[in-house]
C-alpha cells in the first residue's frame, strides 16, 4: 500500500505540477515525504498504529487541499472517496469514524460554507459528492465494525482452546503442556528475565493407598487441595503445574537449587502438617516427596528434569517425605 501511494502520489506532482495550485503541490509532495518517513519509523520501532495515524493525518491534509483547491479540471472530489475506506481499514472503527467524520464537515465547510478563496463546484455536484461520500462512509464503517467483531471472536474462540490446551482439567491449574510449548519459548526469548531457573518435581506419597482406601473422589480432592498449596505456599512468579498423576512440578525463575531446596522443604513440612476431611469427617493427613535441579539454559532442560526425577526416587527411597537435591 505504501508503495503504491508513493508512485501514485509521485506521479501526480510530476504530470500536473504546471495544473496544480501551489497548495495542492506543496501537500501531495508533503504526503509523499510523511509516508516514505513513516515507513523508515515503522520499520526502527514497529508501531504501526502511530504510523498508521500519522499517514491518515497528512492525506487528511490533502484531502482538504484538494477539495479547496479543486485539483485538476475541478475533479479533486473523486479522490476523496477512497479516504474513508482505507481510514478504517488502517486505524479501525474508532480512529477511522473520528477522521472520516471530520473530513466530512470541512468538506462540507468548504462546499457551502463562506468565500475564502475555495473553487466554485456546481450545486448538483457538491450535493451528490455529499451524498456519495456519507455512503462510502457509512459502508465503510459498517465493514469495519462487523469485521473487528468478528476477529474479536475468533480471537476469544483460540484464546479459549488455548487456555483449555495448556489446563488441567482437574485441578484447574497449569498442566504439562504449557511448560514444554509455552514457559521454555518465554525463557528462550528473554533468557535473562528467568534463568537460572530451578525444576521442583513432587510427588505425593502414598496416594494409589488414600484412594483405595477412601475412594478416587477424595483423591480427586486430595489433588486439588494439593494445587491449591502450591498455589498459595510459592510466590506469583513460580510457574505450578500438573504434571501427571500424582506429580506436579513447580519452576522457580531466577533462583537457584540450593535456595529453591530450602523453600522446597518448608512446602513439605506445611503439606506434612495439612490435614483434610473425608466425606465420614474423619482427618486425613498426606505428605509428599520432592527431587530439586537447576537448569542453566533451556537445552538443559530434559536433563535436568531427569536429575530431578531421580532426586525424587531417591527421596521416595529413604523413606518418603524428603527433599533431595545436589546439596542433600
């Protein structure tokens, strides 16, 4: 588009600079240079809606020289009409309903408002440009905000499936989708922003035993009172997640394993001390074991998550409810 309206633009000044008026000339070489400057800032800093409403802004301009001016044999009119169109495909409905709005009434200004130096068009062409612009306005708009709403939804519809994708359906919590296909991208973007990192694997202890023994719906409970330990006992940015079963893990950013081993344990110890009611209102009291490694770089990763595992077999090996890490 920006191409097109630079040659577009470029070859106007060049074919009718001698038919133009100063006015007109001055205004399409003054858009010619925003939009090739806007490109230039678009492609430094990518904010292509500051750009997009600085280009609209100055072919405004132009659109308001062209109506005064009249253009070349009185027919600067028809170009106005392609304004609101590419407004509210540029800015959308908000931005492009302010523009097309106000170019609308200086137009109207122009046409039939006081002498001031402006062409003289013929009445019947100035009542049908009028009544042709409001329609292209009207459509335009109308377009647009069906179109945005439409991408609204859509974009609600894959928001949806992606939060259910990266869900637990049980617990409501993370699950192990959402480390491996969206945590491990977050951190090789911004590496600095969470690394070192360190891997908690915990595993309750004993649950096959409390669900035989009190049925798979306090175990579901179990489950979802653990996640809500995790969630309450570890800070906002510690990534919670289930990762299968009776296993969870939780990532600590920026912290590494000795430190993560020591906030491991006081998780520990408050689950050994958690007590929950069976539906007979008897106390059940669980606990849970937990391997600790540190990951250096996202390629570590699948290591690291081994080593963890093995640190948590070692823990369930000497007896259950333990922290074991590189520094046990």
């Amino acid at each position: 588009m920006v191409a097109i309206a630079i040659v577009v633009l470029s070859m106007l000044v060049i074919l009718n600079y001698d038919v133009y008026s100063p006015i007109l000339t001055i205004s399409l070489i003054l858009v010619n240079i925003t939009i090739t400057s806007s490109t230039l800032y678009f492609i430094k800093t990518g904010k292509l809606e500051v750009v997009a409403l600085i280009s609209m802004g100055i072919v405004f301009i132009m659109c308001i020289a062209l109506t005064y001016t009249g253009g070349k044999e009185n027919t600067g009119l028809y170009w106005l009409m392609f304004y609101p169109v590419v407004s509210f495909a540029s800015l959308g409905a908000k931005h492009g309903t302010w523009l097309g709005s106000c170019l609308l009434v200086c137009c109207s200004f122009i046409l039939y408002g006081p002498d001031i130096g402006q062409v003289n068009y013929p009445e019947v062409e100035k009542s049908r440009f009028l009544a042709a612009f409001t329609l292209v306005f009207v459509f335009s708009f109308i377009g647009e905000y069906f179109r945005h709403k439409s991408h609204m939804d859509i974009a609600g519809i894959t928001l949806e499936q992606t939060q259910d994708a990266y869900t637990d359906q049980l617990t409501g919590g993370a699950n192990r989708r959402f480390i491996t296909s969206h945590f491990l991208k977050l951190v090789d973007e911004n590496p600095h922003e969470y690394l070192p990192f360190s891997i908690l694997l915990l595993d309750l202890d004993n649950f096959k035993a409390m669900n035989d023994t009190y049925g798979h719906d306090f175990g579901d409970t179990v489950l979802i009172e653990f996640t809500k330990l995790l969630e309450s006992q570890f800070p906002s940015s510690a990534v919670k997640a289930r990762y299968g079963g009776e296993e969870f893990v939780v990532i600590l950013p920026n912290e590494r394993s000795q430190r993560a081993a020591k906030l491991a344990d006081k998780f520990r110890n408050h689950v050994s001390e958690h007590v929950i009611l069976t539906s007979d209102k008897a106390k059940v009291a669980f606990t849970c074991s937990i391997g600790v490694a540190q990951v250096n770089n996202v390629a570590e990763y699948d290591n690291e998550l081994k080593k963890a595992d093995e640190y948590l077999y070692l823990a369930k090996e000497q007896g259950r409810n333990k922290v074991m890490s590189a520094h046990s």
